[in-house]
C-alpha cells in the first residue's frame, strides 16, 4: 500500500472516530439530564414518605 493511500485511509478512520465521539458525547448528555431527572424524582418521592410518616398517629404498643 502506498504511503497516500494508508494515509487517506487513516485519515478516514479518524474522521470516522470524530463522529462516534460526537455521538457518544450526545447520547452521554442526554444520560445525564435523564439521571438528574430521575434524581429529582426520587427525592420528591422519599420527601412526600417523610412527610406522610411524620403526620401519621403514633401508634401504641400492642400488649
């Protein structure tokens, strides 16, 4: 193979992996709202627990 065509093809391949990094880079950020989502989620399911547990009678011991 001659050094233009390794090099052209080289030159491909890193075109190539500058796309997938681009993507991978996207699909990362949309992860990480998706996790920051869920986050939120989660710690307004455990306050409404807390709460509800706080205003709940308190319950004597059964003898």
């Amino acid at each position: 193979m001659s050094v233009w065509a390794e090099l052209k093809s080289n030159l491909r391949k890193i075109i190539l992996m500058e796309d997938r990094i681009a993507r991978l880079s996207d699909a990362l950020d949309s992860l990480t709202d998706q996790a920051l989502d869920h986050e939120k989620r989660l710690i307004r399911i455990e306050t409404m627990i807390e709460m509800a547990q706080q205003n709940m009678p308190a319950r004597g011991k059964l003898e």
